[in-house]
C-alpha cells in the first residue's frame, strides 16, 4: 500500500482541495453548461487533449498497463492530471472499467482549470504531479482582474492563471517515490530565453500558429481582443482555449480535425535546418556534411513533454545523379522502428535492473537524453562513403522527423503492427555536393 506524504490527499499525486475533502460531484458542470455562456471557449476546446486527456486511446491503454502494473494508486496518480475533477471527487479510481461520469470522460474540463484556487510549489518552485488545489464553493478563478457580474457563479481574479505557474502543475512530473524527473515542460520553459522575455506557456498555446509565431519572432506576448463571455464586453485581450501542442495522432487520442490540421502546423514552424556541405567530394572517398538543427518557435526544449516516449529524429539522404541512394542515416525500417544509428532528440530512462524502460513508474534512473532547447541550434556531423565510380554531384537532403511514441511501444499496448502513428517531416534541407 502507498502511503500518504505530509500534505497529500490523494496520493501518490499532489492535487488537493481547499477544503482538505473531497469535493463536491454536485459542483462541477459539464462544459455543455459552460458552453450556454462562453460558447467559443467551449467550442475551442472541444477536440483538444484537453478534453480527450483521459480518453485519448494511447494514454488510455497507457494508464491500463500502469494499473495492472501499479494498482490504482498508480493510477490516480496519473489521472491526476488527466481527470483531475474525477480524483479529487473520488469517482477515480473507482473500479477497473467502471463506469465514469462527465467527470472522467472531459479530461482536464472547465473547472478542472477554473476551480485551481492556487497550484501548490512542488518542485523547484512551481507545481508538480497535478499540484492543483481545487475550490468547489462555487467561485470561478480566471484571468481578469474586472470579470463581469452574473447571477450564475462568482468569478474571481487569480495572478496563478496569467502565468505558465498554472500550467505547471501538470506539465511537471516526477517519480512519486524517487524523484526522478519525468516530464520537465515548465523548468525547460523557465530557464530559457521565452520566460526571460516574460512570455508565458497561454501566450502560445492558447494563440493561433500565426499568432504564436509573432511571439516567438519578437519574444513579446501579443494582444488579441474578444469577449471572455457571448454576453460580455469587449475586451482588450482574450485567450483561446484551443490549448493545441504536437500531437497529430486523431486516430488514437480522437482530437478534433482543426486540432490536428494546427498541431501539424505547430511541428512544422517550430524548427529549422540547414545542410553544410563541402565545396567538392571525391568519387571512392567518404564525404563530410554537416546539419544543423534550431529551435525556433517552441519556448520549451523539442521534444518536450514525456521525452522517454517522444522520437525527434534526422533523416539524412545521399542520392547520386541517377538518384539512387547510396547512403542514408535516420530511415525508418518496414517494422517501424527508426534507424539505431539515427540522430535522435529524446530521453531514454532505465529500470532497476539497467534496463531502458518506456515505463515513468520503473525509471530510477536516466541514463541520457539528448533535447533541443528553446532558441539553440544543435549541430550533427556526417561521414558519408561515397563509392569509387559515382557519378555527381551528390542530393543531400535532411528532414526533422517527429513521432509521438516509438512503434515497439505501440506494438506491445496494441499487438504487432495493429497501430502506427503518424509521422510529421518537421523541417527540410537539401544540397548538392559535385564529386571529383
């Protein structure tokens, strides 16, 4: 049995209530009801992760295994972030396959955000494994400092929600017992160039692409006006609750078209390449290139996340002038599995017995982890054999390939190739190298 730590109610995880019991099922609403007020906020969210956070596919299968493997402390860990409305009510855990309310089903609903009276410091001051504290008296917390009177809830002004502290809570996850981290979003964010210019996790995510880039481009949050309610009043700046980040697996996680369509365009503004190249090669010589990666739109490091499970990979190709391939480094082989040898941006964690692991709950250790910061080009080089004969001049091209999960994983939740996710080419470069 797990043991309760010193101010932990639910635990293993952080989240809390205000009142130190568990809260009130009869003071949550579905979003529909919400929806009756602030339709566009309602309408942006629908598809999200947000709303899909505990019935996307993947997590699901994901959250299952953690259960059978860890009991359902394990798993109100998890759903911690994921339903939070259901834990701190009690409807989690609940029984395996039990049946489940709006509470479960809409993931990280309204309130969920708008009940969070504050987010608990749990690590390196911001929050942590679902830090919320969460206010069921019936007050909506948000962030405007003059909300509107209504006869259907009180609202409240809270500096938490104007900061990426909010976010915090749930994009910081550590091991429960040993400490190890596991997801680190909120510290990458935190010590790179974005939050030095004080721009914050909704200045993007809850911004269209065009509008995120023009933050990126300037690190400087952008205004954008509208109507916190349908009823309300103009407002000089009103967030969108799209809360859209990289994945693009609809078929697994159910997000919304719109959703996927934006987060293919997130992945795909989000970093450059260049491709460095030898004035000339010699035909029966290897060849040395050179590419260089650059995060130039994600305020956290790429990929970011549970980096155990994310592939942020370069493809590189070397066709001569018939255009066959004489050489390529990053391919991805007819099981799915990416190239051992490939450059790859991720993190791989190990169990007690040494052993990589895809399994936060059995990592105690790290073993590396190799990421792209916010605003850093990382810089990969390249021997290429170059076969006696070949006719020039030689087509480099490079691409930044990202995928959620390797396909081992999806192969072992699913059974063998049952389930592929989708692959986005977030980046490309080319160039042409003439052979002596």
């Amino acid at each position: 049995m797990v043991m309760a730590q010193a101010g932990q109610q639910f635990p293993p995880s952080e989240l809390a209530t205000a009142s130190g019991q568990p809260a009130k099922a009869a003071a949550f609403s579905e979003a529909e009801t919400c929806g009756a007020c602030h339709e566009g906020h309602v309408k942006a969210w629908q598809g999200s992760l947000h709303h899909r956070a505990h019935e996307d596919g993947l997590y699901t299968a994901f959250a299952e295994l953690a259960r059978r493997e860890g009991g359902d402390q394990l798993y109100v860990f998890c759903s911690s972030c994921h339903a939070p409305a259901a834990v701190a009510t009690g409807e989690i855990p609940g029984r395996a396959n039990g049946k489940h309310t709006f509470l479960t089903k809409e993931g990280v609903t309204c309130e969920a955000c708008h009940f969070a009276k504050e987010v608990r410091a749990i690590h390196q001051g911001a929050g942590a494994n679902g830090s919320l504290v969460l206010d069921d008296s019936g007050a909506r917390y948000g962030p405007l400092k003059d909300p509107a009177s209504n006869d259907v809830h009180r609202s409240t002004f809270s500096a938490t929600h104007t900061t990426s502290r909010l976010c915090s809570g749930c994009h910081t996850l550590t091991h429960p017992f040993n400490g190890l981290v596991i997801e680190n979003t909120y510290e990458e964010w935190k010590h790179g160039p974005y939050a030095q210019a004080g721009v914050q996790c909704q200045d993007c995510h809850m911004r269209t692409v065009p509008q995120a880039l023009a933050v990126a481009e300037k690190l400087k949050p952008l205004a954008v006006p509208g109507k916190a309610c349908d009823d309300g009043p103009q407002r000089p700046d009103v967030h969108t609750h799209n809360f859209v980040g990289g994945s693009t697996a609809r078929e697994a996680n159910g997000a919304g078209a719109a959703h996927v369509a934006e987060a293919t365009q997130r992945l795909q503004t989000a970093a450059k390449l260049a491709v460095r190249l030898p004035a000339r090669a010699k035909a029966g010589a290897p060849a040395q290139l050179s590419v260089d990666v650059t995060n130039t739109a994600a305020g956290h490091a790429i990929p970011t996340s549970v980096t155990e499970l994310r592939q942020v990979w370069i493809e590189v190709q070397a066709r001569d002038a018939a255009g066959h391939v004489i050489w390529q480094s990053g391919d991805v082989r007819a099981d799915g599995s990416v190239d051992p040898h490939a450059t790859m941006f991720h993190t791989l964690l190990a169990d007690a017995e040494g052993k990589v692991t895809y399994r936060p709950w059995k990592a105690v250790k790290m073993l590396s982890e190799k990421l792209l910061p916010p605003r850093a080009t990382v810089t990969t080089d390249y021997t290429v054999p170059v076969p006696a004969g070949t006719r020039g001049p030689l087509a480099i091209r490079a691409t930044l390939r990202y995928r959620s999960a390797p396909q081992e994983v999806l192969d072992e939740l699913f059974g063998a190739g049952k389930f592929k996710l989708p692959i986005v080419d977030m980046a490309g470069a080319t160039g042409a190298l003439p052979l002596d």
